[in-house]
C-alpha cells in the first residue's frame, strides 16, 4: 500500500482544477503587480490559484505543511520540515501568463524527510499533466516518458532562462554563459519561460538539457521529481548530482 499515492492523486486533481481557473482568467483583463523587481511580476491569479490549492490540501490534510511561492512572498516561513510538504508554484510563468505566452504551468513537490516524494506539473494550455511518483517513472498524460540520452552537446538542444536580476555583472555572465554555449556550437537555446515545463521538456526528451542561475524551491521541485524519473539528473553549480536514477530504454510510443 502506498501511503502517498492518495496525495498524489488529490495534488492532480487540484491542478487541474487550477489550470481551469488560469484558463478561464486568460479570458479576462490581467492586472499586473512588480514583486522583486520590475520584471519580477504577480497577478491576482497567482494569489488565488494558490490560495485555492493550500486551502483544499489543507482541509483534506490538515498536519501537512506547505511552502507556496505567493505566500512566501507575503511574508510566510520557507522551511522544510521531515513533515509531509507540500512545495508549490501556483503559476510557472507568471510572465507568460501576463503575455498569454502558451508555456504556464501549476508546479507541486510533495516531499517527506526532505525526499520528495512525487511531483506534478501541469501545463494547462498544453493540456499536458506531467506526473512521476519515486520510483515509478515519469509520465505526461499517463505515457511513460524518458530524457534524450543524447550524449553529444553539440547535436543538443539547451534551454534556460534569463531569470530577474538585470544588474550589468548579472547581465554579463548571462550572456557569457550564452556565448560559450552556443560557441560550442549547439543546435541552439530557447527560453520557453516557465522552469516547470523546461524540466519537463528535458525529461521527454524535446531538449537535452537546462541551466538556469537563480531558480526557487517552488520552480523546480515537481519537475526535479518528473526529471529523475524519467532518467535525468538535476545538479546545482559544483557540479553535485542532487538525485540519479538509471537511465531506462526509451517507452514504444505510438506512431
Ligand atoms: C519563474 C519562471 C521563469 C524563471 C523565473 C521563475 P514564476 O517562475 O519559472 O521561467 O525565469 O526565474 O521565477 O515567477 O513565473 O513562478
């Protein structure tokens, strides 16, 4: 019996019924708020969608904890426990929301003794659920996923992303990172914009790899789950594997 599988089961629902509330949001007029900086932004969706996510998980489980992106920001302690933990990005891609770019995603990380547990990214207007549960694999509507195994850079696709801070030595190393990167030469960089969804892409395969200076607990721990399920590795800049699995043959995928 799997103590998490209802978890996980309550945490898709969940996102889907968040993705309803971003879709149908789109529809409407978007006010913008600056957090951090002026390209560093908030709407009122991310507020509620998150708002309706932590108030469901917790009237279903009422001893977890939880760490949301937007109740961070408003002042909420960012502390992971041994306790079950509920890590949440309401909106991946706030900017992209506010542009109607087609890359948003509702992230979640469950992790329990620090060890996450399973992850769920759902990107809503792809309509692609990405789910993998520890040890079970990685899956993108209920299809077995699986990364490239490309094993030469210079046939790989790299994504990243330009992250807040535009200060000139910020700056300066993006665009040296860049410049050695596509110098290689590789087959290019794209910058979807939603780190959720980048993890996803590399863990099926669409790119081979993703760098991003300055991500967040939220952005990445319901992708860093889907990724290493689906045979990647997620490491930080010492070059430290922070979770390996084997990589497994490639699904039979239809044709
Ligand atoms: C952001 C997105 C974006 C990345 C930023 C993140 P948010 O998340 O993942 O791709 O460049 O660093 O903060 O703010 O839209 O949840």
């Amino acid at each position: 019996m799997d103590p998490w599988l209802e978890c996980m089961d309550f945490g898709v629902a969940m996102t889907k019924e968040a993705g309803k509330m971003i879709r149908d949001a789109l529809q409407r007029e978007i006010s913008v708020r600056e957090k951090s900086s002026p390209v560093d932004l908030v709407t009122e969706t991310d507020q509620k969608v998150e708002e309706l996510i932590i108030s469901s998980i917790r009237e279903k489980f009422p001893t977890h904890s939880f760490i949301g992106e937007e109740s961070v920001a408003a002042g909420a302690p960012s502390a992971l426990t041994d306790g079950p933990t509920w890590i949440i990005d309401p909106i991946d891609g706030t900017t992209n929301f506010v542009h109607r770019f087609p890359f948003i995603s509702v992230s979640i990380g469950f992790t329990v003794n620090r060890q996450i547990e399973f992850g769920i990214v759902f990107s809503c207007l792809e309509n692609k659920m990405y789910t993998a549960r520890r040890g079970r694999g990685a899956f993108c509507n209920g299809a077995p996923i699986t990364v490239s195994g490309q094993q030469d850079i210079t046939k790989s696709l790299i994504l990243t992303e330009m992250g807040f801070k535009k200060d000139s030595e910020h700056f300066r190393a993006m665009m040296a990172n860049m410049e050695s990167i596509l110098s290689i030469p590789v087959h290019g960089i794209r910058a979807p914009g939603s780190a959720a969804v980048n993890m996803c892409l590399v863990a099926c395969g669409a790119a081979d790899a993703y760098y991003h200076i300055g991500i967040h607990c939220w952005d990445m721990a319901g992708g860093a789950a889907i990724l290493t399920e689906a045979g990647g590795v997620v490491m930080d800049i010492t070059d430290q594997p922070r979770q390996q699995r084997r990589r497994r043959s490639p699904p039979e995928l239809p044709v």
